[in-house]
C-alpha cells in the first residue's frame, strides 16, 4: 500500500520535467555492471514537461543510451566500442594465431622446436586442433601466393622477410585488441612470438623486424620491446 501511495503520488506531480525513452535498436554487448555479455536495448529520449502526470511541453532530446536488458543499467553509446567476451576471446586468438605465422614466416620452419612452440602457443590461445601440418600448410600458401611475396610490394615497418600482407594482418590483428587489454597482457602476446624466434637459436633479423612490428601495433614502447626480447633470449 506504502509503495503503491509513493507512486501515485509521483505520477500526480503537478509540474515536472519526464523523460520518454523509444528503443531504436538492440544487439548484445558486454554490460560493466553485469560482468559479462547481455542483450542491451538502444534508446532514444526526449524530456517533457509535465503536468498532472501528462507531458505537455517539448525541452528536447537528451543523448542516446544503451540499455542492459537484464539490469537496466544505463550507458552511454561507447559502451559498444568494449568487445563482447565471445568477440574478445576470437580477437585474441587470433592475434597470437597471426603473430605466430609471421614469427614463422620470418625465422623459417625447419627446426622441430621452433615448430612445437609455435603449436603450442596457438593450441594455448583457443586453436585447440592446430597441427605443425597446418601451420606449414598455411606458411606454404603464403610463399605460393606472389601477391604476398616479400618483394612484390615492397617493405613496411622493414618488415620485408615476413611479406607485406603479413605486416598489415600484424597491424589489423593486434590494433584493435591493444586497447582493451592490460600492459601484461600485450607483453604477453609479444613474448609468446619471441620464444617461438629463439626455439632455435639468437633472433635473425627478420624476426627481430617481425617482433619490433608487433610491439608497435600492440602499444608497447620500443625500449620496453627491447627489453623484453633480450629477457627473453637470456632464458633460453
């Protein structure tokens, strides 16, 4: 009776300012609140003056939010730029899944140790039926292809050995990730493409090139890529 009185009692409000929300679209999105992946509802809203519980008078329209189906907490829109849990861990695997082929591609497949980490990192990041046959597979269509040849078009990043497609699949892989992950978590994925380079020995140019184009496109300063690659021979 109390909560039934309260709200009649605000719905009777002589004079005050309501605002009246329209969903224009809906979707899944990772809700803060929640901690995990949600339905959300976007919505649009205009603010009215009120009278006696009736919107009389326009004040105009207030910023979009988007709204968590389950906890109807509100956000503005740039909550959608933050992945979705099942679209993160995609993204993640495959930089590592990319960041591994061009350690390959760069350094050469030929040692066996070279080739079981290699696997080993990709199975680790969500790849779990990768196979050296695959991965060599892939290494092969990527020599076959003359569109991707190291000298057809020329160097980026001096990322030549490696094939400009590659260095921009670098960049395409691991550019949107960067933001969303911790400092330890884009070291990570740097540190799981040197010890593929090192499975066999010092790091040749071509990786070191390879490992510096990926430090960059995961927002990693070059002196603290520089560290990292040498703690990283060090232990080996």
């Amino acid at each position: 009776m109390v909560h039934r009185r309260a709200r009649r009692d605000r719905d009777l409000c002589v004079v005050g300012v309501r605002t009246l929300w329209r969903t224009v679209g809906d979707g899944e999105f990772f809700c803060p609140e929640c901690g995990g992946d949600r339905n959300y509802r976007r919505r649009t809203g205009r603010r009215r003056i009120v009278v006696l519980g009736l919107p009389v008078l326009p004040r105009g329209p207030v910023a979009p939010i988007v709204e968590c189906a389950a906890c109807v907490s509100r956000y503005g829109t740039e909550v959608l730029d933050h992945p979705t849990t099942t679209r993160f861990s995609a993204m993640l695997r495959d930089a590592v899944h990319t960041v591994a082929l061009a350690v390959l591609a760069a350094g050469g497949t030929e040692a066996t140790a070279v080739r079981q980490v290699a696997v080993g990192a990709v199975r680790a990041a969500g790849f779990a039926d990768c196979s050296e046959e695959q991965l060599l597979a892939l290494i092969e269509a990527l020599a076959a292809d003359t569109g991707r040849l190291p000298g057809a078009c020329g160097e980026r990043d001096g990322l030549d050995p490696c094939g400009t497609a590659l260095a921009i699949e670098l960049h395409e892989a691991l550019e949107p990730l960067a933001p969303h992950l911790a400092p330890t978590g884009r070291e990570a994925i740097l540190l799981q493409g040197a010890r593929i380079a090192v499975a066999d020995g010092p790091y040749r140019p071509a990786e070191r090139a390879v490992l510096e184009t990926v430090g960059r496109a995961l927002m990693i300063c070059p002196d603290d890529t520089a560290r990292l690659l040498a703690a990283t021979r060090a232990a080996f």
